[in-house]
C-alpha cells in the first residue's frame, strides 16, 4: 500500500505581481521572462528546458523563492534529493514565510524517511497556509508512517471537505481505512477514487490489496495485474503479485514476481521478507534463511523477521537460534501474543515446559490457552490444568492441542471433561483405497521420481528414524502429479466431510471455495529400520496420508504400520492403559483423521522404502473469526 504525495509548483498559473512603483533593472526583467517561460515549459513537461532556464535565472541574479522550489520539484522527481533539500531550503531562506517550499520539503523528508523532519515541515506550511488541501493530504501520510492513524484520517478528511474530488487523497483515505481494519470503507475509497481516475496504477494496485485481504483473491490478482499493465515495472505491484500467488498456492509464480521485484527495489526488507517465506513453501530453507536475514539486515529490529527467523532455525532444527529471535520478537509489544505462542511451542517441542508455561503467562488467546493446558498436563499440575481446561470448555476455545491434551488426561485422571469433538477421536478414522482410475500409476510413479531426484530440501524432524521429510508445501509444486494429486485430496476430504460425525464441516466444499482452509503437505520417506515416533498435528485441523511405496511384509505383521492412540508422549502415563488402532496400509490406502490423534509408524525391517504424503488441512483462522 503506497501513499500519493502532492509537490507544490508555484508559479503555476499566476506570477506575484510587484508593487506598483517598483522599477525593474534590466536583470530583473530578464529574470522574470526566464522563470516565466521556465514555468511554461515546466507546465508542459518539458521538464529538460524548465530546469535550463530556472538555472539560467539563478545565474543572471534573479534569487526568486518560486524558481529554487520548482527547481527542488525537478531535482525530486530525477532522484537528486539531497539537491532538492538544498532548493527548498535556499527557497525558505529567502522567503520563510513561503508554505510549498515548507510543503515541498516535508514530502521530500517523508520518502526519505526522515518522518520527524517531514512532520516540522508540513506543520509549519499548514501554519502558514492552513487550508491547503494538498499539505493536509501529506500530512495524513506522514501521521499514517508514524503509525498515528487517527490524526492520518482527521488531516485526510479535512484535505477532502476542501477538495472532495481529489483521487489522491481518496487513494491514502483507503490506506488509512486499510491499517485501521475498517476493509468496506477502504473498499469505498480506493474505488470512488478510481471513478475519478480510471486508469490510476496506485488505486488499482492498492485495490488488490484490499481485495486480498478480503480474501477475495481472483479480484485481487486482476486488480494487481490491472495495475502492472498500467505500469509494468511497478515493484510494489510486482511484490503484493507475489503475495498474492503465495496465497493461490502458485509459488514459483510467487518467486518469479518477489525476484523482479527485489530487482527494481533492491533494499526492500518487507520484499526479502516475503522472499523468505516463498522459499519456506518452495522447500529451500537456506535461501529462505540468506533472504530473511537480508531483510533484517535491511531493517534491523523488524519483529516480523525475528518471528520468521525463529520458524526458520526450528525447522532447520538450530533452536539456539530459534529460540533467540523469538526471544527478540516477544520484546515488541505489536508481534508480543504471536511470538510469545511461537516461543512456548518451541520451548514444548524440546521439553522445556515450564519455560513454555513461563512465556505464556500473559496470553489470552485461544491458541495459547490450548498450549498452556497441554504444559500443565506435561508438568502433572492436574490442579491448574483441570481449571484451564474448564475455561476453554466454557468459551468452546478448542484446538487440536487441547482436544489432544483433555483426551489423554480423561484416561489419566478418570474422568470425562468434553473434548468438543462430540465422540471418540478414534471415530475420526476413515481408512481407504484409492483405485487406478481415480489416480493412475503414471501420477504416483511421477511424485516418486520426483523425490527420487531430492530437488526438496529435506526439514529437520527430530521423531523420524532413518527418513527424511520433505520441507515446504509439497502440494504447490506446479508439476502434474501433484496438482492431480491435490485436486484428489480436496474430493475425498470434502467426502470425509460428507461421511463422517467426527470433527467435520459439511460445507467444506463452499467453504474451500472462499480460501477458509489451507491444505499443506510434505512427503516423508523411509528406509530400512524407519520408524516415526508418536506425534500429532497441532497446526491442523484434518490429518491424512497417502501411501506410494510399502515394504514388504508377513501376512499379519505390523511393520511399517500406523498406530494410533490418545497417549501422548509427552504426557504422564501413571498406571493407566491406553487403547491404540492398527491399520496397515497398503499402496494407493487413503487415511484421514482428527489431527489432535496421536499417531506412530512402527519400524520395519524391509530394504524396500516406504513412501507416502502427508497432509494436513488447517483452518485460516482470521477468516473463521470473521465468519463467525
């Protein structure tokens, strides 16, 4: 989202008259016709002249505070700022009660980033010249760079009672509408201000922006792609392309546009930032990791790259450092409640628990209430857990983290708190076979080369033994077998969901269709002795595998098999006896279940791989909020 910002030319239009008696010497009136005829040119864009003949007044003497401002106008617009500082300032010198070279120099200062000398600035041209549409439409943009978006929105809205067609100052409106989370309004801004100017690149590019986060993503694309027609080599544009492809499950389409992006605008940290994370999903973490330290590098002390960095040396299994940035994240109190989940997860995954119980001390959110209860059932504090858990049952605050943690602890302590699911999580299993014609050989063979070939950098998973897993989304590699394979997926989940009782949404299938779930997966492989250890999906909200490849066994062994259980592993057992269910895929088996179930591959001894996807299918949560 871009801010216009308005130049003041004087001179444009009218020339100040002199006083009456004033004789005018012969440099005088050369200099009057030269900043004349400069203006001219300057009105006409030939901006080459105007700058000629303003440099030729200033050298015949004609020192007039119209011409030095101009003069800064032009030095702006060819990159030349620290010039234009110069101008406007010498322009103040010799009339300081001038406001556009006041004016001039705090939108200079402002995309500089010198906010506090852009703000004195603006201030005093509005001293001066108070009713000055274009001022208050700068200082609306300044206000909003400060992060102070009430006063943005007073100074733009008095900029449009003075002049109430003015697109540009509609155009910051809905930026300002946009940061206050007030979309319908932005929405009607940027569009009114399109209606005024049809053909403007910045509405249509901030209008897709505004749709994405509406989540209406095909107009967003056609917005954005309205925009880059209208000037192609925008790298804004080219940057929220990106955003939006990532967000359409088409990363290489997002890495081409971030990468032209970066190379119009090489210091933008939130393009590396973005860059980061589109590796991330591309399954590259060391580019991931060399493009998000850019963009601290770029901005250091940005919250944003700390809380991404923490993800990315987790997943590189580094969590020395993981932890470190979440740590330097938590200090900021915009990103505090996300990072301090984030710290206290990781914290879990090493077995820190009260250090995680220590970090979520102040949370209020759902996610970190359900991760609280899952600590205090891993520190035995049956006391704080039982009072957490009756809270969330009474907010029906349910994650898969806490629906995990009441269902072993219902086994553990003997008793029945409601695990929101309205059943037994193991009624959530649904066991089938996909045949040929619904997904050929060709297809499976062609997933299976293609990790054969390990293009996929590997992610570090502490609970397999002799494997590997894939990192990134393995469902947006833009390669047949796995487009087919996702579209194969979307069905029998909305199947599943049509099926069963358990933990499901029978309108999954409209529901898909407004982008409210995500549906993320990653192949695991394993080799002789592999085994992967008890484990659930705390992210998702539907759990599946789809096997490719098994090794061969007995007719009635269990090896290579998937266990499932409400035992956690991280959990005390005491003297309680867990049930578990056994299904022994074959190739082609399809399973699908509640993501909080526990689940295990038990070892086989077979030199023959075994291969599969897994996946899982999350909810967007900021959606669900809304909706309900």
């Amino acid at each position: 989202m871009r801010d216009h910002c308005k130049n003041q030319v004087a001179g444009f239009g009218e020339q100040k008259e002199k006083k009456e008696n004033q004789r005018l010497n012969k440099s005088e009136s050369r200099g009057e016709a030269l900043h004349k005829e400069a203006v001219n040119f300057h009105m006409q864009g030939d901006i080459k002249n105007a700058e000629i003949l303003y440099r030729q007044a200033i050298k015949i003497g004609f020192l007039h505070e119209a011409i030095f401002s101009n003069l800064g106008v032009i030095c702006k617009n060819s990159d030349r700022q620290e010039e234009a500082i110069t101008l406007y300032e010498k322009a103040i010198e010799i009339r300081p009660d001038h406001p556009d070279a006041y004016s001039n120099l705090g939108n200079l200062h402002k995309e500089l980033g010198n906010l506090d000398q852009a703000l004195t600035s603006t201030l005093k041209s509005l001293e001066l010249k108070p009713d000055n549409p274009d001022a208050l439409i700068n200082l609306g943009g300044i206000y909003k760079e400060l992060g102070t978006l009430d006063q943005a929105l007073t100074s733009t809205l008095k900029s449009l009672e003075l002049k109430p067609d003015n697109p540009t100052a509609l155009i910051n409106l809905g930026g300002i509408y946009q940061d206050l989370g007030n979309l319908d309004q932005a929405l009607a801004s940027t569009l009114k201000s399109l209606e005024l100017k049809p053909d403007n690149p910045t509405a249509h590019m901030n209008l897709g922006g505004i749709y994405q986060e509406l989540n209406k993503l095909n107009q967003a694309l056609a917005s954005t792609l309205k925009s880059l027609e209208l000037k192609p080599n925008n790298p804004d544009a080219l940057m929220n392309l990106g955003s939006l492809y990532k967000d359409l499950g088409k990363p290489e389409q997002a890495l081409t546009s971030t990468l032209k992006s970066l190379e119009l605008k090489p210091n933008n940290h939130t393009a590396y930032i973005n860059l980061g994370v589109i590796y991330q999903d591309l399954g590259n973490l060391d580019q991931a990791l060399a493009s998000t330290l850019k963009s601290l590098e770029l901005k250091p002390g940005n919250p944003d790259a700390h809380i991404n960095l923490g993800g990315i040396y987790k997943d590189l299994g580094n969590f020395d450092q993981a932890l470190y940035f979440l740590r330097e994240a938590e200090k900021n109190d915009e990103v505090k409640a996300k990072a301090s989940i984030l710290l206290a997860q990781t914290y879990y995954s090493i077995g820190l628990y009260r250090e995680g119980v220590k970090a979520l001390s102040e949370t209020q959110s759902k996610a970190g209430k359900g991760l609280l209860l899952a600590l205090y059932l891993c520190l035995e504090k049956k006391v704080e857990f039982n009072l957490c858990a009756k809270e969330l049952i009474a907010k029906n605050w349910y994650t898969q983290t806490s629906i995990a943690a009441i269902d072993h602890a219902n086994i553990l302590y003997n008793q029945t708190l409601d695990n929101g699911l309205k059943g037994s999580t193991f009624d959530s299993i649904v066991n089938q076979r996909i045949n040929k014609h619904e997904f050929s050989d060709t297809l499976l063979e062609g997933i299976i080369m293609h990790l054969s070939a390990k293009i996929i950098q590997p992610q570090h998973q502490g609970l397999l033994v002799n494997g590997s897993q894939t990192s990134g989304n393995i469902l947006d590699i833009p390669k047949k077998p796995f487009i087919e394979l996702k579209k194969l997926l979307i069905k029998k989940i909305d199947d599943y969901n049509q099926s069963c009782s358990i933990n499901t949404d029978k309108d999954f299938k409209a529901n898909w269709g407004k982008n409210m779930y995500i549906l993320r997966g990653w192949a695991i492989v394993m080799g002789k002795g592999g085994n992967l250890k008890s484990h659930n999906h705390e992210l998702g909200w539907l759990t599946g595998t789809f096997y490719l490849q098994m090794p061969e066994r007995e007719a009635n062994s269990k090896e290579g098999a998937i266990e499932f259980s409400h035992q956690g592993p991280k959990y005390p057992q005491g003297n309680s006896s867990f049930d578990t269910r056994v299904i022994r895929p074959e190739v082609r088996d399809l399973n699908i279940f509640s993501s909080s179930l526990f689940h295990r591959t038990l070892p086989f001894q077979s030199k023959t791989q075994r291969i599969c996807i897994a996946f899982d299918l999350q909810k967007n949560e900021k959606l669900w909020v809304d909706f309900n």
